[in-house]
C-alpha cells in the first residue's frame, strides 16, 4: 500500500507506519517514516506532497470537508523521522509525535 500510495519501497526505510482509511470518501490518514539516511528526507517529503496533492484532485468539487483537511495537514521532519498527518486533530497528533521523540 506505501509503495502504491506514496510511491515508496518500505524496504528502502528503518520503518514505515501507515494508517489510512477502508473508504475511498475519506482522506484522513497517518504516515510515520524512519529514514535510514538523511539523503532520503527530501524524497519522502516530496512523495508526501505528491499524495498531498493527488487527494485535494481526488476530492476537487464535491469532498469540501475532506479538501479541507488536506490543506490542514501537517508535515513534521523530526531527525531521522517524518510524520505526515491528515485529521481534523492534525495539530494534537503532531504534538504528541513530537513529545514521543
């Protein structure tokens, strides 16, 4: 599903976490990378911002509540981690990553 969603091979990573929803109608979702390297973090952020944008396309028009979320998500570079978040409690998820790290 990574490699299909965000175009990423998990096998490249520490470790990838990937919460997202069973309905086609909903956006929110939860990523959490581990880079192996440094030299990764652009990929993943630009992967990211791809999946960012195929969804606001998806939902363009008819999904405004769903849209909306999208432009509220978060993306937070934490050393050797990324936490990509899309939930209306966008903002408390990335806090309590923060706290965890």
């Amino acid at each position: 599903i990574v490699r299909r969603l965000y175009s990423l091979n998990p096998e490249d990573y520490d470790g990838i976490m990937l919460y997202y929803p069973s309905s086609t109608m909903s956006a929110n979702e939860l990523l959490v990378v581990k880079l192996k390297s440094m030299k990764q973090q652009d990929l993943v952020v630009d992967c990211i911002k791809t999946r960012n944008q195929t969804q606001k396309n998806s939902f363009k028009g008819y999904g405004a509540t769903q849209t909306k979320l999208l432009e509220n998500s978060i993306t937070e570079v934490r050393g050797n981690y990324i936490l990509y978040v899309v939930d209306e409690h966008a903002a408390t998820i990335r806090d309590t990553f923060v706290k965890a790290l």
